[in-house]
C-alpha cells in the first residue's frame, strides 16, 4: 500500500472538488498540510493525530458534514491503514 491516492479516489475527489482528498485551502505550493504534519509529528503522533480525526468525524457527521464528514472519516481511516502498513515495526 502507498500514501498515493488510488485512480478511484481521485475520480472521487474530482466529483466533490477535492474537498475531501486534497482540497486548496489546505496545500502551499506542491507541500499538503497533512503531509507536512506527517513529517513534523513523527509517527506514533502522527497515528494518533489520524485516530482524532476518525473519531472527529464519525462524531459529527449526523449533525453537521453528513455523507461528506463521513467520506472524510473514510480518507482518514485509509491513511491510517497505510500508515501502519508502512511504519509497521518488525516483530
């Protein structure tokens, strides 16, 4: 698994104007907010950062975001299933 995004959730975020997946406000030149945080957090807070933003969501989406708050809550699940794939310690 990679951090890139897949062709479909690309696709997808062309149809919601990528306010989902990778939306303006949050890029400055070619440098995302997210992967920025990921960088400077490390990755055990950066796992943790991923948890709240879960749980955020999934908390509100029946009274502010609805489908899109749980879309939201979908990227942030995806990204922390890479992120332990990918930070996964030997055993």
């Amino acid at each position: 698994m990679s951090d890139i995004p897949t062709a479909e959730e690309m696709e997808v975020a062309k149809k919601m104007h990528d306010s989902v997946l990778s939306p303006k406000h949050y890029t400055q030149g070619d440098i995302e907010c997210i992967d920025a945080m990921e960088s400077c957090l490390g990755p055990r807070k950066f796992e943790g950062f991923l948890h709240g933003q879960i749980f955020k969501y999934q908390w509100r989406y029946e009274d502010k975001g609805g489908v899109e708050d749980l879309r939201k809550m979908s990227f942030y699940k995806d990204k922390l299933i890479r992120h332990l794939v990918n930070h996964k310690e030997p055993k």
